[in-house]
C-alpha cells in the first residue's frame, strides 16, 4: 500500500499559500497517473484539479473535496491532511471499481451506473478557491446528487464525527467603510468636516449587532484609521474596517443590510461622503439534512464515534459555495483534544485520520 503519511509529510514541507498551489496539483496528479481515473481535469480554477471514475456524465455523481492551500506560517490548517485523505480515496475507488482481469482496465460494469467525482481546491483560505471552481463550468456538466467534505476539528476525541445538523460553519465577510469629508487647518476645525465622531458613532452603534434577536450575530472591529500625523490639519478621512458573522446566508444579509444603513445614517448627518468594500466574503456552510444522515450512518459502520454539535462553528469555510448549487454536507472528525488549535503555530494534523475518513468517504461512495 502507498505511505499516505510520507505523502502527507512531503506536502507538509511545501506548504504553498492561496494561488500557489503548483506541489499539491503535481503531487496530485502524479498519484492519479497509476490509478487512472476516466478522467481527469488539471489547472481547474487556477491549481485545482478534479478526477473522475465513470463514463456519463449524466449518470448520478456523488463529489467530495479537499482543499490543498496553506496559510503563511504553514500546513497549519491541516489542508495537507485533506489533500492526502482524498488520494487515499481515490486508490480504494481504483481497487473496488477496476476489473483487474480486464485488459482495457474498463469501468466495473456492476458501478457503470454512477460517477464518483473528486475535487482537490486551491485557494480556501481566501474563500476564492471554490467560486473559481463553479466558474470553470466543469461541476455543472455532471449530475451531482451529493457533495462532501470535511475539515478536522482540534479539541475532539481522534476521530470523533462530528455533524453539524444545518449549518456547519457560519457567514462571515470583512467590510470597509470610507468616509470622506473635508480637510482644513487644524486651529479651524469647525470649518472642515472630520470623520472622527461619526466613526466612533458607527463602532458603538456595531457593537449592538451582537447577538440581537436571540440570532447569533457577530461584529468584530478590526481596524480603524483616521487622517494623517500632521498635527497642523484637522482629519478630513477615514476608514473602519469590521468583520461580521452570522450562522446563516439570510441572517447575514440582514445584518449586512442594517450595518449599511446605519453607515448611510451616520454619515449624512456628519456630512460625510461613504463608500464600501467586502473583503473574503464567505457564505454560510448549511447543510442538508439527508446527507447528515448518510453520514452518520456510514461512521458507526467504519466505525468511528459520532458527537452531534448543535451550534455551528463561527469560522468559515468556502464550501458553503458548492452547497448553493448542489445538495451536500461538511462534516468535522476530531484531531484529538489536545491538539494546538487551527492556525496555531505548532498545529500538524495527525496522520492516524487518513485512512479512517477515507473509508468513510469510500463508503458514502459506495453505499
């Protein structure tokens, strides 16, 4: 059998950030070469790939990623273990769907009726990576019936599945606000229009998005700036950046909403001109129910230990994208609860999860 870990540790020491990714593709590609899926897509939203086990593309697909980036400090989010658990997946369909005894290495006839599809995504990290996926049009000429993925979750049990029964990881987007007003000597301040009041009005008026409603809600300053260190001219800009959070894709359009116009508010009774950004916006990770289930059968027959975690995780996760096209479900699977936790400078992910969440993949694909 190949040495997954050995695979795992050389992505481990070639972490490539967001846009990068070139080892992971080659690495990738090269362990495809000997299993020779029917297909197979290289340089797919930049350095992703997808591979492919069936002939129709209108047969049932069932699909699952990985995410293959790094962050600046490393494998420090354990993308290279997901990247090395959908290789192991791909050499047990290899093993179960080929006909040894058949020279032409045809597809299973006893499988022929469905595809299996998996997809390696670069770029999540920066929540680009699955749009640029969709983009590629290559998801839609399938009949994907199901999708999945997972990510490991420091502070569980090694192995522990846990579900999440709607939303698996919340919305989340990062905002800018600028505001524009009007410089003017610093000795004449009441003749200028400085943005200092209103973005201090603004904070205090954020902070009363949190948790209102009984909805989880977040809002979180990030970063504020206002004019410039010259002590002879009063501030006529400024900027105030926050990120905001909610559990679900409808409460966060809402609360995107509301943060707008009291933006709006504020600022035309300042006088001020503004204008705003998003940056890495991220949707709500909502799940569907039946795969939820799926997966929490096909655990206990691995088996693995099941925990259903009823509220969402409050970071975010790019998958959200596929879930809005196609019917799926993310779940964790513990890292152990003792793990630095993600993005954590002496965070590596254990090798012992690749061969347990590749078979339980195998079995969503087969069973």
């Amino acid at each position: 059998m190949t040495d997954y870990k050995a695979i795992r540790n050389q992505l481990h020491q070639n972490p490539q950030t967001a846009g990068c990714e070139q080892f992971a593709h080659d690495t990738i590609i090269q362990h495809l070469q000997r299993l020779h899926p029917d297909k197979v897509y290289t340089h797919v939203g930049g350095w992703g790939v997808i591979a492919v086990w069936g002939k129709d593309p209108q047969a049932p697909t069932i699909a699952f990623r990985a995410d293959t980036d790094a962050l600046p400090i490393g494998h420090r989010c354990g993308h290279d273990g997901h990247t090395t658990i959908l290789l192991r997946l791909a050499e047990l369909i290899n093993f179960e769907f080929r006909n040894s005894n058949c020279e032409d290495d045809e597809f299973n006839i006893q499988h022929s009726t469905f595809n299996i599809l998996l997809l390696w995504q670069p770029a999540e990290e920066t929540g680009e990576g699955a749009r640029a996926m969709l983009e590629s049009g290559i998801l839609q000429q399938y009949n994907i019936q199901s999708f999945y993925a997972l990510h490991n979750l420091p502070g569980y049990p090694l192995g522990t599945v846990v579900l999440c029964p709607r939303t698996f990881a919340a919305a989340s987007t990062g905002v800018v606000y600028h505001l524009d007003g009007r410089e003017t000597h610093a000795s004449t301040p009441e003749l200028g229009i400085n943005p200092g009041m209103a973005i201090a009005e603004i904070i205090n008026r954020f902070n009363g998005f949190n948790g209102r409603d009984g909805e989880f809600r977040q809002s979180t300053l990030i970063c504020v700036h206002i004019g410039q260190p010259a002590f002879g001219t009063s501030a006529g800009h400024g900027e105030v950046m926050f990120t905001l959070r909610a559990f679900t894709n409808d409460e966060m359009e809402k609360m995107l909403s509301e943060a707008n116009q009291v933006v709006d508010e504020v600022s035309s009774r300042y006088g001020l001109k503004v204008s705003r950004s998003l940056v890495e916006p991220f949707r709500a990770t909502e799940n569907n129910g039946d795969c939820v289930e799926a997966i929490e059968k096909v655990a206990e027959d691995v088996p693995l230990c099941v925990r259903y975690q009823m509220e969402p995780n409050r970071w975010s996760e790019d998958f959200a994208e596929y879930l809005l096209h196609f019917k799926g479900a993310m779940f964790g699977i513990g890292s152990g609860e003792h793990q630095p936790e993600l993005h954590h400078p002496d965070y590596d992910f254990p090798d012992a999860l690749i061969e347990p969440a590749a078979q339980l993949f195998f079995r969503l694909a087969t069973e």
